[in-house]
C-alpha cells in the first residue's frame, strides 16, 4: 500500500507543486498566526495578537464576501480574484519584513501586513480550490492531495534556509512562483462546464438547497475551527508552542494525504464529515473537560494535535466542495466561500473566547477552568444545532422507540369500521393506491424514493434497479451522483424532470449524462438500460 502511494506521489506537475509552495509559505507566516522563521525576540504577545485577530477576521470576511459577489457578479468577482491575491500577499510580507526593522511601527506595520495576508491568502485559496474544481475528479483529487503531501515536505525544507535570508525569499522569490503556477494553470480552465456558466441568482433554488444540505458540514468543521481558536489564544505568549502548532499540523497533513492516497488505490473511499465529527466530538470535549486539571505541558500538545486535525480536516473541506461543484453544477467560489466562511468565522470566535477565558477570571475560576467550561459550552450548543436543534425534536419523526398514546376522543366518534380503516391505513397502503390510480408521482419512482431509511438514517436499497445501478457504480467507478442521474435516466425520466428532482440547472444533467455514458461506453439510452438489466444480483 505504502509503494503505490510513493507512486502517485512520484508524479508531480505544476498545479501540485505550486500548491505545495503555497501550503510551505502560507504556514510560515499565516496559519496558527505565528512566524516560525522571523526572530523570536519580535514575536511579543502583542504582535502576535494583533496580527492574528487582523488577518483571520479578513480573511473569513474575504470567504463570505467572495460567496456573495460570485453570486451576484460572478464574471467581475473571477476576474477580481485573480488580481486580489498576488499583490496583497506581497505587500503584507512585505510590512512583515518592515516591522523588524522599525521598531516604533511594529504593532501599525504587523497589522497592515496581516490584513494584506488575510486578503492575499484567501485569495490563492479561492483560486486554487477554483482549479482543483474545474478539473474532473480523479485529477483534481490527486493534485491537492498530492500538493498537501508536498507541501509539508516543502515546509520542512525551509528550516534547511538560514533564518534570516528565508523572510526574504519568500516576498521575491516563492511567492512569484506560486502566483506564476497559479495564473498559468487558470488559463487552461475550460469555462464551458456548468459551474462557470451557473448565474448563481439566476438560479436561487439550487442554492438554497446547497446551503440546506452542507451547511451542517461546515458546522461541523468549523466547531473543530473553533477548537484551534480557543487553544491559538491560550498559546499567543509562547510563540515556541505556535513552531509546535506549525510542524505538527504540516506533519499531520503529510501523514493523512498519504494515507489517502495509499488507501484510495486499494479501494473506494467514503468521508462523511458530520459522522467523522460525531466520532471526534467524545474525544474532543473530554479533551477541554480534562484542560483545568492538566499541566500547561498538556496544554501545548492539546493545542497542537487540534491543529493537526485541523489541517486534515480542511483538506477535507476542500475535496467536499470541489465534488459538490462537480455534482451540483454550482460555481466552486460559492460553495468553498460559504463553507469556508462558516469554518473560519468560528475559528475567530474561538480565538476571541479563548483571548476573553484567558484575562478575565470569573467568580474567581482559573482561566484554563474558565476556558474549558467556554469551550464545553460553545461546542455542546454547537452540536446541538448541527443535529438539527429544536425543529428536529418537535417534528413528526416515525421510529421504533417513539411512546405513542393514540387520542381517547376519538375512540367513540360513531366512525364506520371501514372509514377508519381507511384514514389509519399505513403510508405504504396509501402509497399503493396512488400506484394504481396512476397518480404521476409514482409512475416511475425516483431513485430516492426505491428505498426506505434504516434506524441509523442511511438508505437501504430495496428495488432491484437501484441495486443494479450500485453494481455498475462499482464497476465503472461512477460517482454517487452520477449514478443517481443513470437511475433517473433509467426510469424514464426527461433532462427537465431530472433536473427539478435534483434541484440542478439542466446543463448539469446534461454534463453528467455525458460522463455517464463515456465511463459505461454507451451511446445510446437503451444501451444503458440494457447494461442495468443485465447485471446479476
């Protein structure tokens, strides 16, 4: 497994390797807020601070405005990115580089550059998640796959550079050829796809339902955003703790890339966030419960193992919304700008809850007690609202450990026996009877409805078609989406029906017939659905 990995890993190209430089460089000044290659005496909590709390709320800002101008604007905002990123990152290394020089305009300098920064970095992040959506999934997947694999091993190499000459480098040589590697590639993007002609408020129901379905996803990375916060402002005095943060997330990234990519040769793989954080969420608020009893000791490997999580899991984020902008037809900055707009806005509370546990001590508690109960708080309600919050307790939800107690009043009504059998028949009578009354809703089921939710949620199959479908899924290595597409193409449904069923634009359907047929080798519709009812169970 190790060797195939090595393998892909061995197969380097532009829009990896300028990932990569762009991962090694955007750590060494951005992420964690701290500055592992300028001089240490420079690093007072106050710099350190200032230019943190500057550069994340700008650049969680800079997410939620791209996700509101690419919707109402979307050519302007694509050509405003490209500009927007290369200059700012510059001149806020640049004032970096300046605030070690002139002491009496450090804190004004340090804050200007983390402004610049904030507003450069999400910049190159929008573009690059841009070109990694563009392509399809297998080569997008790999590329930042392997570009995060590269780009630990790059930032690492960095520590081989003398200190002093590194700040330098990284304003006049790297970043030139990062923000080189990025505008050549995004001139080879082909904007015929659906993504790029989608006039987003043109179409708002697509884009209410892509809020609807992922917005608990960002939920949920963002509570681990928020996590890291609180432990970046208990870190902020101790920039040697931040190098900690640094090299153990870059480690961790390496670690989990390649994992990956071992794993994903040998077999299909399947994320679900929200379930990978109903697994985290134990471990990680067992974590703060155990903060007020624990030494500061445990308090900087806290700090940096949710760091290293983190990380993983941004990568996670990144690969979620390339595919929903395959899927989906949707344009990638919109969906990438509202979920990375949620994850970092609450990564920023949890740097001002933690910078607020930590000075301010409540009925005389320890801040790190103060800290914890903040935390244990903030991610209970968290989690509660993710899991569908009150709307979900009061709703009608059928299940084997419901009490049911049936109204007394209406046991005497005078009601006929076979009336009330009728109005208490079950949903599945009811729905037989619209089958054979030829009601249009049920003259050829839609894949979604072929099935029925087992007591976990996840859908079990129960009609032959669809199990078919999985079948050739596997075979031909069709995504989920794709396969849903084949199903209603297979019951019969037109390009329109499909398209409102999925709540997407009608080019997006016609995209993903094209793949469909070109993976399976058909030509024609009763080619495929000869190949469906072909396939034994």
């Amino acid at each position: 497994m190790a060797r195939t990995a090595l393998t892909y890993l061995a197969r380097p190209n532009v829009a990896s390797l300028g990932y990569a430089l762009f991962l090694a460089i955007n750590a060494a000044g951005v992420w964690g807020g701290v500055f592992p290659f300028l001089p240490l005496d420079f690093q007072t909590p106050e710099i350190i601070f200032w230019f943190f709390l500057t550069q994340s709320l700008v650049f969680s800002l800079c997410y939620f405005a791209s996700a509101v101008g690419v919707y109402f604007l979307p050519g302007p905002t694509r050509r405003f990115l490209v500009r927007l990123a290369c200059i700012p990152y510059l001149l806020g290394w640049c004032c970096l580089i300046a605030a070690i020089y002139i002491d009496r305009a450090a804190l004004p300098l340090v804050i200007v550059g983390g402004a610049f920064l904030g507003l450069g970095s999400a910049g190159f992040y929008m573009l690059w998640q841009r070109l990694f959506a563009s392509f399809d999934s297998d080569r997008g997947n790999l590329d930042l796959t392997r570009g995060t694999v590269y780009g630990a091993i790059m930032y690492f190499g960095l520590y081989a550079i003398p200190q002093a000459v590194t700040a330098f480098l990284i304003p006049l040589i790297f970043m030139p050829l990062f923000g080189l590697a990025i505008v050549l590639k995004s001139r080879e993007i082909d904007l015929d796809q659906p993504m790029f002609e989608d006039v987003p408020h043109e179409n708002p129901t697509v884009y209410r339902a892509v809020i609807r379905d992922y917005w608990r996803s960002a939920l949920c990375v963002g509570a681990i955003g928020f996590c890291t916060g609180i432990m970046r402002a208990l870190a902020i005095g101790e920039p040697q703790v931040g190098s900690l943060v640094n090299m153990l997330s870059m480690a961790a990234s390496f670690v989990g890339a390649t994992a990956m990519l071992a794993l994903w040769k040998v077999k299909s793989v399947r994320f679900n966030v929200v379930g990978l954080y109903r697994v985290a969420f134990p471990f990680v608020i067992t974590s703060f419960l155990l903060l007020p009893f624990s030494s500061l000791e445990y308090a900087r490997w806290q700090a940096a193992i949710l760091y290293a999580v983190y990380s993983v899991v941004i990568m996670l984020m990144m690969i979620q919304c390339a595919q929903a902008s395959r899927d989906r037809g949707i344009n990638p900055v919109f969906i990438y700008g509202f979920f990375g707009g949620i994850v970092y806005t609450l990564h920023d509370v949890g740097f001002l809850a933690g910078t607020f546990s930590e000075q301010v001590r409540i009925l005389g508690i320890d801040p790190l007690a103060t800290t914890a109960l903040v935390s244990l708080y903030l991610l209970g309600f968290m989690f509660f609202i993710g899991q569908g919050g009150f709307k979900r307790i009061l709703r009608h939800d059928p299940s084997a450990e419901n009490i049911e107690l049936i109204m007394l009043d209406g046991r005497d009504s005078g009601q006929p026996d076979e009336s009330r059998h009728s109005a208490g028949q079950p949903d599945g009578s009811r729905r037989d009877a619209n089958i054979h009354s030829g009601s249009p809703t049920s003259q050829a089921d839609a894949p979604r409805e072929r099935g029925r939710r087992n007591f976990e949620g996840d859908f079990e199959l129960t009609d032959r078609l669809s199990k078919q479908a999985q079948v050739l899924r596997e075979q031909y290595r069709l995504s989920a989406r794709e396969t849903e597409v084949m199903e209603y193409i297979a019951r019969g449904y037109t390009v329109a029906r499909t398209a409102e069923e999925l709540i997407v634009s009608e080019n997006t359907i016609r995209t993903h017939s094209k793949r469909i047929y070109a993976k399976l080798d058909v030509h024609k519709k009763q080619e495929l659905i000869d190949m469906l009812k072909a396939v034994e169970l």
